[in-house]
C-alpha cells in the first residue's frame, strides 16, 4: 500500500502531469477526494499571464504533491498499526496470557496431589507460597523432581478461574488475538494435555497460538507484540515490570504481597474494563 502510493506522487509530481492522476493508477476513497478538491490553502488561482504561467504551474505542483506527501504519511501511520494488530481492526489488541494461575486454579490442583502423595491435608489457601517445596518438607530437588513426576495430572485436573472461559471466548470473537504464554515445558505430552485442557473447558484456542517453555515471557510477549499481558507468578512478574511490558496481575493467596501497588484482578469479569481502557490509551496516543 505505502510503495503502491508513493509511486503515484512520484509520477505526479516529477513529471508534471497536468491531470490529477492517469487512469491507470487511478485513486478512489479519501485520499482521492483530497487530491482532487484539495483544501482551500492548497489552492493557487490560475493566472492567465504568459509570463507567471511556468512558475504558478510548479508552485501548484509543489502544493499538490506537499499535500499528498501528508496524506501519505498518515496513511502509512495507520497501516502500520492496522498491520501489528493482525490486519482486523484497529481497536483489537494483542493479550498474552500466562495459564497457570491466570486462567487456571493450579494451586488447588497441585496441593490436592501432592497431599495424596505426601499424605498431608493441607487445604489450599494455608500454602502462601508458589513453590511446595517447603510446606511438604522437601529440599528444593526434591520439589523439583516431585512436580516433574506429577505434572501431567496436575495440568490436567483442576477447575478455570472464575469466568476466564466466557471472557477470553468473546475477547476473542471481538477479534482480539489471545496467546497462551506459559512455562509448561514443550513436550509433546504436556502440549497435548494442556490443548485437551484449554478445548475441554471451552477456551479460545488455535495451535500455534499456544507458546510453551516460555521462561522469558518478556522477551515472548514484546516478539509477539502483546499490548496487555496477564500473570501470576511473581517472578515472572518482576521481568515483565522491568522490560515495561503492560502487565496486570492475577490475584492469588501466594502474590499478594508482591507490589501491591501495582493493578491486579480478582475476577475475569474485571477485564472488560482493562481492556477498553487499554484500548482508549493506544487510540489517544495514535491520534498525538
């Protein structure tokens, strides 16, 4: 689009055309309106004298070409911004969203298999931590091994947060693109339990749409061009903050004395606003 309509301006104005434009270039829309009833600032009256003809010819010409250069310019603006956003509309945005504690009750689904297999019965909301190490007395290898052990049960039970499904759902058919940002380890069977997962409940989803081993979701989310990312963990937090991506945090029992300054939700429902309000800051900046 932008090379298609510099080449109009270049043929119209280094060469001299006396016409608006050739027919086999024509402009419709806007753009042509403009060119061809341009503002009354663009205008020069014609003089009939012989001896001002050239030099008014070359000053319309300049006018003419100085005003489309503008136009151009503001339709690259747009086109630039209507490209980053997918090519759907211009009040659709980019959410990168974490699964595990954003969109999914993991902490329940986790303390209820590591009590059957520790034999404890601590109920969800005593455990404040992220990592279960030392609530079930384990070093943090042994934490680590228990939770690669039980993983794949753990990803697959469990229960969405409140309203995520039917939030994400119609942000989605408003044309906003959703990716799934998550840690989960690329393995064909944790890829495959967590798309049953997200299908299962109702979620949005397309494959290629779904980013596992994301350990460095910052760097994720600004490839991606997310606008407003959605997190639990609170080191994931801290990188996304410090690389000044929009992040708004998820509410748990485990973050919430981490910044607690900084905007959070408790419920799905609640990002309707977040998101409309998003959307309002990117349009005023878009018309500076």
């Amino acid at each position: 689009m932008y090379v298609y309509l510099l080449l109009v301006f270049n043929q119209h104005f280094f060469f001299g055309s006396s016409s608006h434009f050739s027919e086999e270039m024509p402009l419709v829309g806007p753009l042509k309106k403009s060119v061809e009833h341009p503002p009354a600032h663009c205008r020069l009256k014609t003089m009939e004298t012989r001896h001002n003809g050239a030099s008014i010819f070359w000053f319309f010409q300049f006018g003419k070409g100085f005003f489309l250069y503008a136009r151009v310019f503001k339709v690259r603006v747009v086109y630039n911004k209507f490209e980053r956003e997918g090519g759907n509309d211009l009040r659709h945005l980019t959410l990168g969203v974490d699964i595990d504690g954003t969109i999914k009750d993991t902490h329940t689904a986790a303390v209820q298999v590591f009590n059957r297999e520790f034999q404890k019965s601590y109920q969800p909301e005593e455990i404040k931590e992220f990592y279960l190490d030392r609530p079930y007395g384990l070093t943090r290898e042994e934490g680590f091994s228990a939770w690669s052990r039980l993983e794949t049960e753990i990803y697959d039970i469990g229960l969405p947060l409140q309203n995520a499904p039917n939030v994400l759902q119609k942000l989605a058919e408003q044309g906003h693109q959703i990716y799934y940002i998550t840690a989960r380890p690329d393995r064909d069977d944790i890829r495959e339990v967590t798309s049953r997962w997200l299908q299962r409940h109702g979620f949005p989803f397309q494959a290629d749409r779904l980013l596992m081993g994301s350990h460095q979701k910052e760097k994720v989310a600004k490839k991606v061009g997310v606008d407003l990312f959605f997190e639990d963990a609170p080191d994931y937090l801290e990188n996304l903050i410090r690389d000044e991506v929009d992040v708004i945090i998820s509410d748990c029992v485990y973050n919430r004395d981490y910044k607690p300054e900084h905007r959070r939700f408790t419920d799905w429902n609640q990002v309707y606003e977040i998101v409309e309000q998003k959307m309002q800051e990117l349009e005023g900046k878009e018309t500076k």
